[in-house]
C-alpha cells in the first residue's frame, strides 16, 4: 500500500452539506492540493487545485443567475457534452446558484427529455449549439403554452482562466464575475432536492430521481467513499460518463470525501477540440500518466485488458480494480485474479448509491465477516449501514430490497402497504458456502421465462458469450417461447453480410466453442443451440447505455422481427443449412448420424444408444432441434426417397420414439419399406404391456419378508423428491411429527442443503430443521440399480427404514409413456429395497384422467382398466405403477397408494405457485378485464393439509385401516362459481363476468402476436392447451357439483376420510382462504389489485 497522504477531510456527521459544503471546505482547509490530475499536454496545467476548482463553481453560478436574482429552486437541465472537469463545474455551480441541476444524458431522445422536463416541471436547459437540432425537436413536441429557456454553455477559459492562452485571463466579452458568489439567505434542509439524476431508460423513458442532501450524505458514508478515504486511494475514472451515478461516485463525491484527486481525461475545449473519446488504451494511458492507484472500470474495458498480458501485469499494481454495471466473463474475471489483480465487485444504483463492501478480502481487509477469499472476486457483502431484506424468487435466486433506515434512505421507495424502503428488482444468489456472500444474477425484468414456466436468467451465459474477442456483445431471448436464443454482435473486423449463409455458419462455428462453455454451467432448458444464435446486422448496432452496457429491451425491440422470424423457422423446421445426412440410410449409418446430432445437442455429452433420451437430459427443446435437424439432413439427402420421408416426420417423433435405437429402426423403415406402418399400437397396449414387464414375482424378498415393527424411539422414513412443492411440505411434516425418529430425503444432483432450504424459503416453511440431527439428506439417482447409494448406505437404510414414501416423479405432461418407463422401474425396485417396510406411492388423479362421468365419483380401489387412465404419458405412468403395486399388495406387500388431487394454496400462509392455472387465470383475467364464468366443482387440497393427511395415513397401524388405494382430495368440494367469487372480492376489483368461450377468445386474439409484455401480462397465453381443454372437456359441467371444473369426474374420499383426522375435520374452502391465496400472489408482486 502506498505512503498514505490524508488531508484535512469534511465531516461525515451531517454538519456540512456535501454540495457545495465539501468543495468550500476543501478549498479553505487544502486550497493548493490538486483536485484533478489530468494526463501532461503541454504548455496546460496538468491539475486543478480545490480553490481553482470551487473558483470556477463561483464563475458558473454568476453566469446562471447574476446577483442571485429571481426565484429559488429552478430546476436548469444539463444537456451536454463537454470535458468532465467542465461538466462537474457546471453542476456544482448550479447548485451554488440556489437552483437544482438536472443532469441528462444526451444520448436521449427528443421524447425522453420532454417526458422528464415536464415530470419535474423543468422549464430551463443549458446546451450547445451542436445540439440545436435536439433543442428543436423538443420545443416542438412540448404544449405551445410550455415555456422553455435554451442557454449556451458559458465558455471552457472563462470559467478555467488557468487553461486560457491569452494573458488576459478573462476574456472582454465575458459577463463572468470574479468574486464569490452571495450565500443562501437559509441553509436547505437535508430532506431538501439538492439535484436531480435519471435511470438509464432501458425500460422506458428515463425516470428522474431526486437526490436530496440526506441521500448525498449517505452516500458519501458508504464503504467506497471511507476506504477511498482512510487508504488514500488516487482513482482513475476518465472513460466514465459525468452525468451517470457511478460517474458522480467516483470522479466527484470520492474525491470531496478523500481530499485525494481524481484522474481524468485532459479537457480539450479551450483548444477546439471535443472531449476524448474513451477506449480501453487510453483510459489506462491516462492511469499510468497521472500515478494513479485505484481503477474503476465498466465490464467490457477488462474484457479487453484481459487479452493483453502487459495490461494485465499493470493492473496488478494498483491497489484495487473496481467494476460495475455488470460483470466481466468468469474466464477473464479469473484469469485476472490469478494474475494478482485485486478485482473488486462493486454494486450501486441511482435509487441507492454504493452500498457493497470495497475491501473485504485479504489480510487488510477492513469488513468481511462473510470469510470471502480472493476466489469471491464475484461476490459480494453489504455494508452494515444498510438494512436488507432478501426476497425469495423460488429459484433459488432472491430479489433485494432496501429498508429505510437512519443511515440509508433510499432516494426511491416503492414497497407496497405502507412500508419504507425500496426493491431494486435485482436478482442475487447467495454463495453455496459462505453466507453473507452474494452474486448478482441477473434483474426481475431481464429474466427469461420460457412458454413452460422455466426461468433463465442469462447475465452469466451473456457475459461468457461475450468474453470471446471477435464478439461484441451477446443478448439473449426467448420470453413465452420453448427455447432460448441469443443475439450476438460481432466486434468491427468480424461482422457477417446480412444474407450470406455460408459466411453466418462459418461465423457461428468458430464461436461455437465459447457458446458451448457458457452452456456448460446452465440448466437444461437454458441450453443455446447453433441454430437459435441470430448475428447482428452491422448497420443496426445493439443500443447501449452511457456505461456502455447492451439495453436489454430495446436491443430485443430492434430485432423483434429477426427473432420472430427465427422461431417460425425452426417450428415449421425451414431455414435448416448445412445438414449434412448420413452416409448411407442404413441402420448403422443412422445410428452413428443420430448420436452425433443427439450429443451434440446434449452439450458434448454422448448418449446412450438404448437409454430413453429425456432420461439422459433432453426435454421438449432438445426434441425440437432433434426432430429439425432429421428433417433437415431428410431434406439435404440426394436420395429421393428421404424428400418423402421429411413430410411424415410428425411433431412429437422424438416422445415417440425417445432412444436413438427406436429412432434409427423408425427412420430406416420409413426409408426403406414402402409399407411402413406409421401408427403405433393402442396407447392401452402400452399400458398393458409395462405393467406385465414390471410385474413384481412371488418370492421376492420384498413380497415375503414380514412387516416391520416401529420401534420405541418412532419411525424411520425414507422419502423421495423433497425439493418439489408437496415434497418440501411433506419433508416439513415429517420434520415436526414427533412420532418419526428419523427421516431420509433421497434426492438427484448435489448442494441438496442449499436446494432444500431455497424450497422450504420459497414455501415459507421454517427450515432450522433442516440442519437438524433427525434428518439425513441423501444424494442419489433412482434411474441406477442401487439408486445410486453406496453399499453401507443401502443396508444402513435397509436396516433401519420402516416407511418408504416414494414422492418422486417427472412433471412433464409432453412426454409419451415410453418416456416414464424409467420412473415406472424406479417406483417397482424402490418398493421393494427394504423387506417388511411399508410402502407408500403418490399417485395423481391423472391416473383415472379417462374416468367416465356417468359412472359416478371414481372409487377408491385399483381400476384394473387401461382405458381409464389413457391421456397424458404422466398420468398413464401413474396408473402402470398403480396396478403393478396392486398385484404385488396381493403377493404380501405392504403397500398403499394415494391418488392426490388439486393442490392449492397452503392453509398456514396461502402459497400457492404463481405458474400453476389458477393464479395465472386471476392475473390473466385483471389485464383483461373480464373473469370467464367457470362451473363445476372444486375439491381443491390445501397443499399442507395434503401433506399432514398423506403422513397420517402412512403412519397409520390398524390393519383396518390398511388400505390399498385413498383419494386424497377435498372431502366437502364447493362450486367454482363461489371460490372465483371469493377470489374477485379479495382484489377489490369489479370484474364482469363473461362465458369462459368468450374469455378464451379474448386470450387467443391477444396469443396472434405474444410480446413479452403481454406474456407477463397475460400468463395464460403460455397455458392455452390447457385452457383450450376445459371449454372441450368442461362444456357440459354448468352449475353440476358432481363433475370438477373441465369436465372431469369427482373422486370418492370417504376410506380416506376414515383414516385421516385432517381430513375429516377439514373445512369447506373458506373466503379467508382465497384472500390468502390473493395476499400470497399480491406479496410477490405477481398481481396488483384494485
């Protein structure tokens, strides 16, 4: 660390303002120590002193308002683009002047300042002439009865004598008086506007922000400001716009703070020339030149010193390396840590300021409680100072929120009910280990959600996308779509020729490298392919703000055409280049052809020949690309027979066949044999045929062991799939049932604490137990034959287990049955790994989806009839298990099937999941303006009374009582005419009611063209299937309480009843619950009501 040099500093009590108060107590107590260092350019001075600094403040606030005459608190806009050193004085001076600065960027449009000028009744702007063009289109768009003063910025040598060239060090034309500027009659109060800021209109017009003197002051006391000042630190911030908050943090309030200068670039507009124009050279030239030794850096400036080893070495040796505004790649980010950069990550907004810990690692650092090390170079801690409250997103990502407090007031609040403080729409996660470590992932409105529910949040794939030295920058897409795509802008020398195919496949294969490592750490869904990257076209550049970041909306704006284009391409399979067919159409040859494209497809990862794919990893958008890229090498192919071919490829081949062996022997036959039988056998041979595969035989161990007696100490229970939303409320009963011992949660994948507490958050279920000495959290995979457990683990569990509960199952109402074999294995083999233990199977009503009406409430007994459970792979996987655990219950084992219903909202807090129908059908129906009138019966559970009744049950000793199939749904339903009543009075809106075939209607005008702002809007535009379905299934129901809503029959629950005290003593659902469903959807700003 440098010889550290502190001068006398301001107090940060709050009895000096900051603007001016710090500045004129700089210039009084330090008048000779330089303020701004600027890289040497002979014969000019290469700094300017505090008094010079706050002389020229006096300077600017006589050519604004002589005498200070007139009225006080004008609001005067800045637009304009001048040297740093000149801007800073400028608003400082405002301010001196007793009117409030309002800096603008001005790279706005016309509407943008007009929009603000009126929101904050600004009717004064100092320009240039260079902007008279602007200026004009403004006067135009304002009301004729709008009055506006256009000012010219006063003259650079006028205001910095020391930079004039004359002797005269005043010009004669100057109306710029020398002596200090007259004083406020009264001091503003700290509550008072001191200037005003704007948010860089990614989203919109920019929206102003008033910076008051009690926000400015807490600013001024953030960690960037203290340490900048206890550890002497020279920044260097000439590349970084005046008018942007992290402009003003670090080239004006640190300064003022530290008595240290800042660096910046050297002011040209007494020569005639305009101000540098920054770039990764010379912003670091301007480092070097001036001894700087701390660096604030936007991403895409290391991004590029990262490629350039002396750059690199450089940095190294300044104290610190400060980014913002995003972050670089994790490869660069790494690659200069390890190179002993200490590369800091700096998080701040205009509605709160800087409020990230600065240095927090290391031997000197001065606050880090959280243990980070120089690894956590992306990761964060927040300053004691604030008061933060995380807000779970059920992702495992959480948005931040602000709390108003005495020592951070947020200059922006917008929390609901009443409440202080401000939600920054921000989404971190926090570290896997150490807590109180944070990342930013990402915002709540960058956040890609796909037409099945899943959210990506593609900050980090964007980032590592755009580490690659020929791109530019990379943004992806894919809102209410099935699969995500991404626009890359190529860097100057690499740009493709729009309509060159050839060079676009070129250009995507070279890149294809850097894509597939940001693939790498990304979900399944997230995956980008080849055929989803869009190149820009070099004549629309992405737009990007002042700190050089992409904007988001309105580079996906620019390209909506583009990327609409695209995904009708890929669903109708056209515009598929270079898809090379196989070899020959023989079944080696599509074998091997298939393989490549399916581990290519897989991110690298080779396939199994016979395994099914979606157990592999694919899902509905891997199958997609895979069905395109057959048609496209079918199309490509010179053999005429493979034209004809393409045509039969139906949309669902792959769920149809979901391995590459019954792929290959589909494609060959369609091929080769001109009578090739496309129809599969009826699904209820499929059915029929799993459950004789699956058949548990006499004389298994399961089947012959006795029944195990539950010890003195309680239970002990082995339970699937926990991190689901019934399994997280199962795992919580069994956690607070004093009648368990121990509990064993088997899950997929690894960091299952962390998954499990983020599920147990985002039901807001206490989750203390989870560290607890009753639980075991177990990873396994049930796909394997020991489930993946090791051999101790295995006898440890069979030892010791007396309840199985299997809750673990696929969602995914896309796949065909032969897609759930795998589950179907797993339920059979798990049922029987712990001989004598009772076993409990969470089935689903869609097991008896064919269920006729007319027959009545479906019966609680195995159904023994395919054709009741035909519909849906998930629902006829169901059924299969079902009937092979009623054969082996006849064979001896102990075992019992819960068929569960509608889950709803839990009775403790109202949670519901906002993707589910319901909440996407009230919040579709606010923006419409409508509810569609629904009849029929709702026998909706409460997800945690599903929860208490399922483990009663499996506890539950009496043979009596011992029954094999229980319909776990409401015991007293009610008419879906009184819940959606109940819902519509907790909004306190007044919505119509209109037929559901009208209220679909209104949903598939708006699905012709879904943006993503409708989709957000209108949910259930992603759910119209299923919409579809209940006019289809339901048109028949009216005011008949003895069919669901949809048309689909009732469920007998009267066994359950029996056995369940939860059940018996359950209420009808209640007005207050479907207020707490409301509140629920309201809280995590799903929905606004009136």
């Amino acid at each position: 660390m440098a010889s550290l040099d502190i001068p006398t500093c301001p107090p940060l009590d709050g009895t000096v303002d900051v603007l001016p108060g710090f500045l004129d107590f700089h210039a009084r107590h330090n008048p000779s120590k330089p303020m701004w260092r600027f890289p040497p350019l002979e014969p000019q001075p290469d700094v300017v002193t505090y008094s010079q600094f706050a002389d020229a403040t006096h300077r600017i606030a006589h050519a604004v308002r002589p005498g200070r005459t007139g009225t006080e608190r004008v609001v005067v806009a800045i637009f304009v683009h001048c040297d740093t050193l000149f801007y800073y004085a400028l608003m400082i001076g405002i301010i001196r002047s007793g009117f409030i600065p309002f800096p603008m960027s001005p790279r706005n449009s016309a509407p943008a300042v007009v929009n603000m000028l009126q929101r904050t009744q600004c009717h004064r702007i100092i320009s240039q002439p260079s902007f008279t063009p602007v200026m004009d289109s403004i006067r135009s768009a304002l009301p004729s009865d709008y009055t506006l003063q256009v000012d010219d910025l006063p003259a650079f040598a006028d205001v910095f004598p020391m930079f004039s060239s004359s002797s005269v060090l005043i010009s004669s034309e100057s109306d710029i008086v020398l002596a200090p500027y007259p004083s406020p009659v009264q001091s503003l109060a700290p509550s008072e506007v001191v200037l005003i800021l704007h948010s860089s209109g990614s989203t919109g017009f920019p929206k102003p922000i008033m910076q008051t003197g009690i926000t400015i002051l807490h600013w001024c006391s953030t960690p960037v400001m203290v340490e900048s000042r206890n550890r002497a630190l020279r920044w260097a911030s000439p590349s970084l716009p005046p008018f942007h908050t992290m402009g003003i943090i670090i080239q004006l309030y640190v300064g003022l703070v530290s008595g240290q200068p800042v660096s910046l670039y050297t002011p040209r507009a007494h020569l005639g020339s305009p101000p540098v124009v920054p770039t990764p050279d010379n912003a670091l030239d301007a480092v070097k030149q001036t001894n700087a030794n701390a660096v604030p850096a936007v991403p895409i400036f290391l991004e590029a010193w990262a490629h350039n080893d002396e750059h690199i070495k450089y940095l190294a040796s300044l104290e610190i390396v400060a980014y913002a505004g995003g972050s670089p790649s994790e490869k660069n980010g790494n690659k200069l840590s390890k190179a002993g950069v200490f590369l800091a990550s700096v998080y701040g907004g205009t509605e709160f300021g800087p409020p990230s810990a600065l240095f927090d690692v290391g031997p000197a650092a001065t606050y880090n409680p959280a243990g980070k090390s120089w690894e956590d170079w992306q990761w964060m801690q927040f300053d004691d100072r604030c008061k933060i409250r995380w807000l779970p997103q059920g992702d495992g990502s959480y948005e931040l929120v602000f709390m108003s407090c005495a020592t951070h007031q947020p200059s922006v609040e917008n929390l609901p009910n009443g409440e202080k403080g401000y939600a920054s729409s921000d989404l971190w996660e926090p570290h896997p280990t150490k807590s109180g470590l944070w990342r930013i992932v990402g915002r709540t409105d960058d956040v890609i959600v796909l037409s099945n529910g899943e959210k990506i949040v593609p900050i980090q794939q964007e980032g590592h996308i755009g580490a690659h030295p020929w791109i530019a920058g990379a943004v992806m897409f894919g809102f209410g779509h099935e699969q995500p795509g991404v626009l890359i802008e190529p860097r100057p020398g690499h740009e493709i020729k729009m309509g060159d195919q050839d060079a676009l496949v070129e250009f995507r294969g070279l890149i294809w490298p850097q894509v597939e490592e940001a693939n790498k750490p990304a979900p399944g869904f997230a995956q980008l392919f080849k055929e989803m990257i869009i190149v820009t076209d070099s004549a629309r550049p992405l737009p990007r703000a002042a700190k050089g970041t992409v904007m988001r909306k309105m580079a996906l704006a620019l390209y909506e055409s583009d990327i609409n284009s695209l995904y009708q391409a890929v669903s109708e399979s056209t515009g598929l280049h270079n898809i090379v067919p196989p070899q020959s159409w023989t079944t080696l040859h599509i074998e091997a052809w298939l393989v490549k494209h399916a581990t290519d497809i897989h991110g690298g990862k080779v396939v199994s020949v016979d395994k099914d794919l979606f157990e592999q990893g694919f899902d509905s958008l891997s199958a997609t690309i895979l069905r395109n890229r057959l048609i496209g090498g079918l199309r490509s192919s010179t053999d005429p027979r493979s034209a004809t071919a393409a045509k039969k490829l139906r949309a669902n081949i792959v769920f149809e066949h979901p391995s590459i062996s019954a792929l290959t022997q589909f494609l060959f036959g369609l091929i080769n044999q001109a009578n090739f039988e496309l129809q599969k056998q009826s699904p209820t041979a499929d059915i029929d045929q799993l459950i004789h595969q699956y058949s548990i035989q006499p004389g298994m161990s399961a089947i012959s062991a006795t029944a195990k007696a539950v010890s003195k100490n309680g239970a002990v229970i082995l339970v699937t799939g926990t991190t689901g939303r019934l399994g997280t409320h199962l795992l919580a009963s069994l956690l607070e049932d004093t009648r368990i011992a121990h509990v064993y949660a088997l899950n997929r994948g690894s960091s299952l604490l962390e998954r499990q507490q983020a599920s147990f958050d985002s039901a807001h279920l206490p989750s203390a137990a989870l560290s607890g000495p009753k639980l075991t959290l177990i990873s396994g995979d049930l796909g394997q034959d020991n489930f993946g457990l090791t051999s101790a683990r295995c006898e440890e569990i069979k030892k010791s287990v007396t309840h199985v509960v299997h809750n673990a199952w696929r969602v995914d109402f896309n796949l065909s049955l032969a897609s759930f074999e795998s589950s179907i294995s797993a339920a059979t083999r798990l049922a029987q790994l712990v001989p004598g233990a009772r076993f409990c199977f969470t089935s689903s009503v869609s097991a008896a989806q064919g269920w006729p009406t007319a027959k009545g409430p479906v019966p609680e007994e195995a159904l023994h009839n395919a054709m009741v459970a035909v519909g849906s792979g998930y629902g006829m996987g169901k059924y299969v298990v079902e009937e092979v655990l009623d054969k082996a219950r006849g064979l001896g084992l102990n075992v019992t099937i819960l068929r569960i219903g509608q889950l709803c909202g839990s009775s403790r807090s109202g949670m519901w999941n906002t993707t589910e129908w319901v909440p996407v059908l009230v919040k579709s129906s606010i923006t419409l303006g409508c509810l569609p009138q629904l009849d029929g019966a709702v026998s909706w559970l409460p997800i945690d009374k599903a929860a208490l009744a399922a483990i009663e049950i499996v506890l539950q000793e009496h043979k009596e009582h011992n029954i094999p199939v229980l319909n776990l749904v409401h015991p007293h339903p009610t008419t879906a005419r009184a819940v959606f009543s109940a819902i519509t009075s907790a909004l306190k809106l007044d919505l119509p009611i209109v037929s559901f075939p009208k209220w679909l209607e209104k949903i598939e005008e708006h699905a012709k063209n879904p943006t993503p702002q409708l989709l957000q809007e209108i949910p259930a535009i992603k759910l119209l299937e299923f919409f579809r379905s209940i006019v289809v299934h339901g048109s028949d129901t009216s005011e008949n309480i003895n069919t669901e809503i949809g048309g689909m029959a009732l469920f007998d629950s009267a066994k359950a009843m029996a056995v369940s005290t939860t059940l018996r003593e359950l209420p009808v659902i209640r007005n207050t619950d479907c207020e707490a469903w409301v509140r629920c959807w309201q809280d995590q700003h799903f929905i606004v009501s009136g």
